[in-house]
C-alpha cells in the first residue's frame, strides 16, 4: 500500500494585534487562529470528522467565501493567475484564512500562497473583504521564500474612518513553522496611520487541533464581526471623521504584470 503524502495544510494559532496611529492612538489585540489550507487537499481534508467542505460542521470551509463566490476556487485561482501570465505559479496554492465556526466566518483578509513546481513561491493573492461584501485582490509577485515586503495602494473602501487615498505595506513571513502577516497603512505624505500583524506557530491538521482550538477560541470569527463594529463604536466616540463610501464593484482585482506595469480592474 502506498505511503499517504503528509499533509501541507496546517493550523496556525497566534495572536492578531490592530494598532491606529493617527489621527489619534487607538489599539487592541487578542488571541486567534488560522488555517492555511492546499486547495488540493480539500478532498482529503472533508474525510475528518470536525472539518467539512462545502457543508456545515464543527469547524468548515466553504470554497463560495472567497475568490469570485461560485466555487471551485482552485481552478478560479488558477485561471486567475494564467490570464495574468503567471501559469506557472499554479502549481499549489495555499490560502491562509479563518475557518467558518458553527457556520459563521468573516475574513477581512486572506492570504493566497502560490508555488511553482519547484515548490518556489512565486505569487502571493492578498484577498481583502469588507464589511459590506465587497471584495478586492492584489496580486502581487513573490522575490523570497524567507520574508517578503510589498506596496501597493489601497483600491477599495474598508474601514468608516480610513480614507481610500492611503497605501498598504505588507510583510509576510510565509507558512512553515510558523508565520506572519503584517500590515502597516500609510497617508499620501508617507504617515503611519495603521499597523496589524498576525503570527502563529504551526500545528497539524488533525481533528484533535481543531477541536482544542474550537473549545480555546469559541465562536472566533463571530467575536472577528462583533469586534471590528465594537471597535468602530470606539473610534466614533473618539470623534474620528467618518469618511464617504463608494459602492464600487463588487469583486476587483489591482496586479503587477511580469514588466513592473500596474492594472486594476473589476471581476
């Protein structure tokens, strides 16, 4: 019988910190965790007993909360990915994300991981969502496999008190062990406004780990909603100017091309 090939998908239980730097001082952080899914190991991963695909359990993925929402998001990704000349970063692809718990889950961002078949990193999809459903991608190319800076400008409303003109600085230290994803936002004159980070350390994907971290972080990602609505009561209180909301797209994607060309389009 033939060896069953380890799993690359994992759970990575760490801590998110959220820090606003001006106009005034405002911050939070708590303790959370993710799972970094190989979108072709989802048949393998639906035969646990606590984790589905597509359907309601303990703990679940469902392929229609990212990507275009129509499912089959590992041949989404890849057609994404080809129709922007990178065919060859579809060799795997891993999504760092929180999972649905009892059903329920928002991701204000998700990090796609995308290899060659060298198993190099080639790409990185950093898939961000709002509050109001709207969804935009950048898709940005990867120079390292050991920690990766990027920079690009914030293309879709987020947050009532962030204006639209600023700019995302990511850091990223991609899935082994351990690792780690930073944000720091800044204003047109080059003023932190904002930084978060998450980092987590690397556990296996085994129904006995999903189970410890349901009964260590209960109805996480309801607490993710509630929390980003709390904290947005606080920072009204603190008299931050609300800023105007535009509708927008409802799916957009904003990508380097492999000359350094910048684009930005609805999907």
């Amino acid at each position: 019988m033939a060896e069953t090939k380890p799993l690359q998908s994992g759970i990575y239980t760490g801590k998110v910190m959220h820090q606003r730097v001006l106009p005034k001082q405002h911050g939070f952080s708590y303790r959370t965790f993710s799972l970094c899914i190989d979108l072709d190991e989802l048949p393998r991963l639906q035969q646990l007993r606590l984790f589905s695909v597509n359907r309601f359990n303990l703990l679940s993925f469902f392929e229609k909360d990212h990507g275009s929402g129509n499912g089959e998001l590992a041949a989404g990704v890849r057609k994404l990915l080809s129709r922007r000349g990178y065919a060859h970063a579809c060799t795997r692809i891993s999504l760092l994300c929180y999972p649905r718990i009892l059903g329920y889950v928002f991701n204000p961002l998700s990090v796609y991981f995308c290899y060659d078949a060298d198993n190099r990193l080639q790409v990185i999809l950093y898939e961000v969502t709002n509050t109001f459903r709207q969804r935009h991608t950048y898709l940005i190319p990867a120079d390292s496999t050991e920690k990766l800076q990027h920079s690009c400008n914030k293309q879709m409303y987020v947050s009532p008190f962030m204006p639209l003109d600023t700019r995302y600085s990511f850091t990223i230290r991609p899935p082994g062990s351990a690792v780690s994803v930073g944000i720091r936002q800044h204003d047109l004159q080059q003023q932190l406004l904002f930084k978060a980070t998450f980092a987590g350390q690397q556990e296996t994907f085994s129904d006995a780990a999903l189970l410890k971290r349901f009964l260590s972080h209960p109805l996480m990602t309801l607490k993710v909603m509630v929390g980003i609505h709390w904290e947005a009561l606080r920072l009204w209180r603190k008299k931050l100017s609300l800023q105007p909301r535009e509708k927008g797209p409802r799916n957009s994607i904003s990508w380097y091309d492999q000359n350094g060309d910048f684009h930005d389009e609805s999907l």
